[in-house]
C-alpha cells in the first residue's frame, strides 16, 4: 500500500484553511495531513486545533523562511520514507 502525506503550507493563511481544509480531509482518507506553518501571526493555528483528530501533525517554524527553504524543510521528513 503506498504512503501519502498532504503537507499544506501555511502563512497567516487561517481564512484560506477554513475555505479548503474540510474539502481536503474529506477527499483524502487514509492520507496524513500536515500543516507546516511559517511562523503566522495570525489566528490560524489556534484555529487549527479545531481539526486536530484529523490534522494529526503541524510544522511549526518559530520564524519566517524564504519560500523555497520553507518548502524543503516542510518535505525533508518525508524524504526517508
């Protein structure tokens, strides 16, 4: 069976979350959902926590990265399996 992680990359980006996240938990059972998020100031994720039986695992960056740094060091976990 193959392994499927959704990482959602997440920046102050609480309204975008709560438009499109239950559409992506709904269509994606038996994947891990992860949010990384990229030191928000924000409310998203105090938000979060609503979805945290569903949204098992988040990402916390304690300060802001350049894009691509952020990117690779969302996805650097998944890089072992």
């Amino acid at each position: 069976m193959d392994k499927v992680a959704i990482v959602i990359l997440n920046w102050n980006g609480r309204k975008m979350m709560e438009q499109y996240l239950p559409s992506v938990i709904a269509h994606s059972q038996g994947a891990t959902i992860y949010v990384a998020d990229n030191a928000s100031t924000d409310d998203s994720l105090e938000w979060l926590h609503i979805y945290n039986n569903k949204v098992k695992n988040a990402i916390l960056f304690p300060k802001s990265f350049w894009v691509i740094a952020y990117v690779s060091h969302a996805v650097a976990p998944f890089r072992k399996e």
